[in-house]
C-alpha cells in the first residue's frame, strides 16, 4: 500500500536524551549520569524544594482554584514579579513603564517566541550564538524564521577561559541589527562568565554597532545563589538603555523541570510602543500554543509575592548553588592529589550548573565505556551529578583518561 511517509530520512539523536537512556538502561552498579542538566541532591536524587510543596498544598486546598485557561500572554502577577526579579524592583525600566513580561513555556519557548516576532515582525535575518553555546539556540532561531545563523568567539581551549578578544572582533564585524544571544550568567555549556569590566565592553560594542542583544537566563539564583550578581549583566544593559529582549527559565532555579515555567521580559526606551509589540507577540503565541500552563507559574508567582516564601526559597537556591560549589572543589581537590595531567584550576573557576573540562573525545569516550560515567562528547558535566559517594571514582576516572589519552 502507498505510504506518503516514505523516504523520510531518520533524524539525528539528540545528544543530551541519548545519554539519559543509556545511562537508564546501563545494569553497572557504579554508574554515575553527569550528562543531564537537572539539579541532584548529595545522594543523587532529585529535589522538590519545600516551598514548592507548601506552596502545592495551599494550592490543592484552595477552592478558588479552577483549570480555566489563562490569558494568551499568561499570568500578569507572574510575569510582573519575574520581569521584577530579572530587573531588580527599583530598575527605571519598571518604575518608568519600560519593561513588560510575557509567561511562555519555560525559556525554550521564550526563546521560540522571541525568534519568531524578531524575525517575522522586526525583520531581523541574521543571529549570533557563542562557540559553543546550548546545541539548541540555532535549531530554535532557524526554525523561528531567522535565514542566518554566525558564531562568535568565545571559548579559549588553550586557556580554558573566555576569548573575549575574540568575541568583540566578532561582534564588530556583525551586521547592523544582528541578534547577539548572550548568556545572563551561568554559560552553558563553559561555565564561564565576562566579568562585569568585560560586560561592559561587550555592551559598548553592541550600542555602537546597533546589535540587538539577547539574553537567555536560566540560571539566576542558581548560578552563584545571589538573585542580583546573577542578574548584573541584564540590569547594566538596562540601566545603560540599551533595548534587548530576555527570557527566563524557572525550571533550574524553582526545580519546575516539567512544568515549563518561563517569562519573555522586554525593555524598551520608549513606552508608547509596548501596546503595539504586545499586539503582535498576542498573535504569534496564539498561532503556536494559544495560552500557556498555570499550575508553575502560579507557584512561581505565590512565592515571589510573598515575602516569607520568598526568602525561603532564596535559602534554597544557596542551598543548591552551595552544593555545587563543594562538588567543584571536590573534584578539583582530587585531581590535584592524583596529579591528573593537565591544569584543573578552570573547574573551580567556572560558575553554575555545568563545568568545560577541557576532556577530548577519545577521553571522553574511555569514561563511558569503561567506567560507565556519562558526559557529552564536548566533555560538558553536570557538576550536580558528582556526591561524596561517587567524586572519587569519577576523579581516579578522568586521571585514567588523562594519563591514557
């Protein structure tokens, strides 16, 4: 029988989601996961912060509570509250009217959604991503419309940190009006980050060159475990007014991996044209999923209006970004004593979630197959995936790696 299926060729696995199942299927006792990018605790499991919970029960119990659909631009009190945390309440663009905020489906979908208004209603073509950069900015940007998709320099492998040389000549080769993706904080997959001397030149170039930055923000708060040093290059942008779009990502730092919790912030010079951007973004999200989810932006919202949940769930991103920290140094700590070949300073150097190791393939291959740890091929762990039950095998691994290799 005719199929018009036919002749589809089979698309590529993605990365990230290959390895989550090979690690499910592996049967090795001491297997360790460092692929996937979620939150673990020390033994390995995954975390529902208490105030999420508390905040849940109140929820369940409340009999205003209904499954109606929300706005197509979603929850007003969530996106007033997240546009506030990523701004900083006392932000001119607040206080002035200049800065509005959008609930989408996590920041994968304010990410979708800011391509498509850029390209279809701004009539931008052409974007930068950082080499290397999340694997999914360029599928998302081309799939929104964008014809162009440009790299710029960004990661140093002989030095393990930033070539922000590099990076400006980059940039001030862009074309007028290019969208420059940056990275709020927390560079995935690198881990590093400009300094704020350096943000300061990158926003010099952007200004002067008439570039329309970007910023993806999926870590605030659980980055350095400061709400406001993980929002610093955000609010200079800001403060500076230099208009850009930013989308949040509460899956990391509120743990609302599958709620899809996300805000579209934009800040403009001149209020007057929000009623109309507002217009056409109402349309485009209408075209594509219509309204968002309410159950995690609901709990988003209770807790940031609420100043005692607030400051409990501030102590639970310190709680998270502290672990993180202590695994950093761990790992180093025991490369050192090994005398693992190589310079390791690089991983306690490195902020947030992920760390570059600077492992080559052919090592990066002999973990995973040898030792049953698994990680990118770009050598990228999740640094949340390392406990005191297993830093030590891990370490003794990449000593192996590195010595063989």
């Amino acid at each position: 029988m005719a199929t018009r299926f036919s002749g589809i060729e089979l698309g590529p696995p993605i990365e990230v989601f290959a390895l989550q199942k090979a690690y499910v299927d592996d049967t090795f006792e001491n297997k360790v996961n460092l692929a996937v990018g979620a939150y673990r605790t020390s033994e390995g499991k995954p975390w529902v912060l208490p105030v999420v919970q508390k905040v849940e029960q109140s929820l369940a119990q409340d009999k205003s509570q209904n499954h109606e659909y929300l706005p197509v631009l979603g929850l007003d009190a969530f996106s007033k509250a997240a546009t506030s945390m990523l701004l900083g309440a006392n932000s001119s663009a607040i206080t002035e009217n200049r800065a509005i905020g959008i609930q989408t489906l996590s920041g994968t979908g304010a990410l979708r959604v800011a391509a498509e208004f850029l390209s279809r209603i701004l009539h931008y073509d052409t974007f930068y991503y950082s080499t290397p950069t999340w694997e999914n900015h360029k599928l998302v940007f081309m799939n929104g419309g964008f014809k162009k998709g440009c790299e710029y320099r960004y990661w140093d492998a002989k030095k393990r940190g930033i070539d922000l040389e590099g990076m400006l000549a980059d940039l001030k080769n862009a074309p007028e009006n290019a969208v420059i993706i940056l990275h709020a904080c927390a560079h995935n997959p690198t881990g590093c980050d400009p300094t704020l001397e350096q943000w300061a030149k990158i926003a010099d170039v952007i200004a002067e060159k008439r570039l329309f930055p970007l910023f993806d923000s999926a870590y605030q708060g659980f980055a350095s475990g400061d709400l406001d040093r993980d929002a610093a290059a955000v609010r200079m942008f800001a403060d500076r007014g230099i208009e850009f779009i930013c989308t949040q990502s509460f899956a990391k730092n509120f743990g609302l991996y599958n709620e899809r919790v996300g805000n579209m912030a934009i800040v403009f010079n001149d209020p007057k044209q929000i009623v109309e951007v507002k217009s056409q973004i109402t349309l485009i999200i209408r075209g594509m999923y219509s309204n968002p989810p309410n159950h995690g932006a609901r709990i988003v919202s209770t807790v940031l209006n609420n100043s005692e949940l607030y400051e409990q769930w501030r102590d639970h991103i310190r709680t998270m970004s502290d672990r993180i920290k202590k695994m950093r140094s761990g790992l180093y700590e025991r490369l050192v004593k090994l005398g693992t070949p190589g310079n390791w300073e690089h991983i306690v150097n490195q902020i947030g979630m992920f760390s570059y190791t600077g492992l080559n393939e052919k090592q990066v291959e002999h973990l995973v197959k040898n030792y049953h740890i698994y990680l990118l091929r770009s050598g990228r762990i999740n640094m949340c995936g390392l406990n005191e039950h297993n830093v030590d095998y891990v370490a003794k691994a990449i000593d192996d790696a590195a010595n063989q290799f």
